[in-house]
C-alpha cells in the first residue's frame, strides 16, 4: 500500500496540479487510513463502503473536527478513485459516499431484546449453528473486534473458561465471559471444534473449508442471522461492540472498566458511552443524594 500511496501523491502533484499542503494532507489521511486497514486486518483490495463508513465514524468518536472527517472522505475517494481508474480495483468502495454534516455521533446499538433474538438465532443441533452461535456469544460477552474474533486460538481461551486473553493487539488484555458465553464455548471446543477441524488449523473458528474464518465471512453470518431474527437495523459486526460497551454502561460500569475491556488506549474514546448511563446516573443521584432521596 505504501508503493500506491507513493504514486497517489505523484498524481495529485503532476497531474492535478495541487498545491505541496494539499498533497502533504491527502497523503497524510490515507496514510492513516492504511493503519486503520493494518490493525483491523483488512487488505486494501477488500475494503467495503462500510469499512470506509466504520473508520469515519472512529474519527467522530475521537471528537475529530467536522472539517477533519470531511477532508478524510475526500481524500479516500480521490484516493480510491485513482486506484479505480489505474485497475487496481475492480469497484470503488467510495464511489458513493457522501459525508454526513453533523452526523449523529452516538453508535448504533441494539436493545436488549434484539441482542436475545440475534444470539437465539443459530440452529444449535447443527455443526454450524453451534460455531456461529459461539461466536455470537464471544461478540457480545466480551466486546471484542471482529479481527480479534477470527483470529482467536484455543490456547487463548481460560481452562476455566471464565474468560478469554488477547493477545494479538499492542496492549495485551483478559475478558471475562458470562456463564452463557462460557457454557456455548466449552461445548463447542470439547465436542465440536476438532471434528471440524480435519486439516489442522490453529485457529478457534474454522470456515467450510476449514481453513480460518475471514472478517467478511462472519459479516455475513451475522448478516444472515439478524434477517432471521426479524432484526430491521442494518446491522455490523461493530454494533456488537457498540452494545456491549453501551450496555455496561447503562448498567453502572465505570469508564475506565470499559476502556480496559474495549482495548481503548485513551479514555476519550470510550467517553462517548458515557451518555447510555444518562439514567442509570439519574437513578442513582436519586438514591444517593441527601436531599433527592426525601422526594416523594
């Protein structure tokens, strides 16, 4: 990637005559972008409207300036673009995107009721149903990447299986599993995942061939159960994440416990959950509090 990004600057320079500043930004965001792409494991060829749409709102979270993601867009489309014309690729993922002015910066979660609908989903008599519904349960136990859910090993899992431990990303962390998430784990691992595993791979989570699980495949798997459980939002694998956090949240968890569990390495990026405790922090005020607790 970084060969393209090379060329991309030259164009931008020779060919559409713009200005060093301009060349320097454009080159910078796409830079950024390439690291995004590096962490969560996704290939410059495979990225998706949806990648692109996922990395933009990573940068409103981090309460980047309007005129900051704006620019962002510009550059992946120019970028993406230029990829395009040169047949890099076959389909530009930022043909049509546009950028949302004051876009709504909470994520997209589901409630409570359609996280039960999706987990019940997977038929667990069947070999797939049970792996998919495993995975399912890891996503929202431990609000864990997608990356970081296929690339999961069996030797990452606890004896126990209280929880799992991560090692795969630059800050290294252990996640509880609830009783649940445990139980569907450890009936997977122990009756299930080694007569699916005929080709000897050392990966938790296997595909039909088994061979490791991509991103995009358990996209659609999580795809394919939301439309089965009756689920009317277009749903992401992120929004998982997203529920799992807000869902702590609102149940009383502190910021700093959530930060630790998402893999944040700064507090601000998880703030943006804080407003799902808006009445869990009402409810306690009203407990708490010597003279709100006389009302009534």
């Amino acid at each position: 990637m970084k060969t393209t990004i090379r060329k991309f600057a030259y164009y931008l320079e020779d060919d559409r005559n713009l200005k060093e500043n301009t060349v320097e930004s454009y080159k910078h965001d796409i830079e950024c972008f390439a690291t995004y792409l590096t962490l969560n494991e996704i290939k410059l060829y495979d990225v998706s409207d949806t990648d692109i749409k996922e990395y933009l709102d990573s940068l409103k979270i981090e309460h980047k300036k309007e005129s900051t993601v704006s620019r962002t867009l510009a550059s992946i489309k120019a970028y993406y673009t230029y990829l395009y014309d040169l047949g890099y690729i076959k389909k530009n993922p930022a043909k049509n995107l546009k950028y949302e002015k004051n876009a709504r910066k909470t994520p997209a979660i589901l409630t409570g009721r359609e996280i039960e609908k999706l987990l019940n989903a997977p038929d667990m008599n069947s070999e797939k149903g049970l792996r998919d519904k495993t995975m399912l349960e890891i996503l929202y136990a431990t609000g864990i990447k997608v990356s970081e859910l296929v690339n999961l090993k069996p030797e990452d899992i606890a004896s126990s299986f209280e929880y799992i431990v991560l090692n795969s990303s630059s800050k290294p962390r252990i996640v509880p599993l609830y009783e649940e998430a445990a139980d569907t784990l450890k009936v997977y691992l122990n009756s299930m995942r080694d007569k699916l595993n005929k080709k000897g791979s050392v990966y938790l989570f296997l595909n039909k061939n088994d061979g490791q699980l991509s991103r995009q495949g358990f996209w659609k798997i999580i795809k394919d159960y939301a439309g089965q459980a009756g689920i009317k939002k277009q749903i992401t694998p992120t929004m998982l994440r997203h529920s799992f956090a807000a869902h702590l949240a609102k149940n009383g968890a502190e910021l700093n416990m959530i930060k630790e569990m998402l893999g944040h390495s700064d507090i601000s990026t998880t703030a943006v959950y804080s407003q799902f405790a808006k009445s869990r922090i009402a409810e306690v005020y009203k407990k708490s509090h010597p003279k709100a607790s006389k009302r009534g």
